[in-house]
C-alpha cells in the first residue's frame, strides 16, 4: 500500500511504514526521524479528520491502542485480531476446559489454537 494522500486512507500499521516513506521518496535520502515526524503528524492528521465526522477504515480507539503498545498487539502488522477480540478470547480463560474451547475459538476467531493458548498465557496481546 502506498503511502496516504490524504490522512482518510491511513490504514495504522499497513501504509504507514518505514518501507511506505521510502517509496514515496524514492530516490532521495529520508531518515528515521522524518518519517517519524510524517507518521506523527499523519495520525494527528487522521485523529483531527475523525473528530470531524471523517469515516475512516480503522476506529479511533484501535489507533490509541496501537500508539500505546508499540508493535505489539493490534500495532503488529502481522496481527489477525484486534485489542477487544484479543480480550474477548482472554475472558474465556476461566470457562475454558480442556482442548476443545480452545480449538472451537481459534475457529471462531480465525487464528490458531496456539494463538489462543499464548494470550491465555499473556505471551501475545
């Protein structure tokens, strides 16, 4: 995905990337602290545009939680779930027993039953 044009097409962790400045500056020399400042001000940008009715793609609360945890979490490119889904999965704990909850939510959730099992844990999310 392209870098946005404008902050309505911000897709938080997908085209806001170290990879995506590079491409749309092709040729030059960028560094790690303009694309920094770019992505700040991007998500400033893309806040201000939802405070005014914007309709964007991701909602403002995942793009706080992204900016809190980092790379973890929802912030992950890589990640299948979202913040609430991860807790959702995690409030099952106690109800769990055995394989076949766990399985039945990985199905659920589109993940592995190894997924399910590390937030359990608290190794992911």
């Amino acid at each position: 995905m392209p870098w946005p044009e404008h902050p309505k097409f911000l897709q938080p962790n997908k085209n806001d990337t170290w990879n995506d400045y590079q491409k749309l500056h092709r040729g030059k020399i960028v560094t790690t602290s303009a694309w920094r400042e770019a992505r700040d001000a991007l998500h400033r940008d893309f806040r201000e545009y939802l405070s005014r009715g914007g309709i964007a793609q991701v909602q403002a609360s995942d793009l706080e939680e992204m900016e809190r945890n980092g790379d973890r979490g929802a912030a992950n490119a890589r990640a299948v779930l979202t913040h609430s889904q991860a807790m959702e999965i995690f409030n099952f704990k106690s109800a769990a027993r055995g394989s076949r909850m766990c399985s039945a939510l990985a199905r659920a959730y589109g993940v592995t039953p190894k997924a399910i099992r590390d937030i359990w844990k608290g190794r992911t999310w």
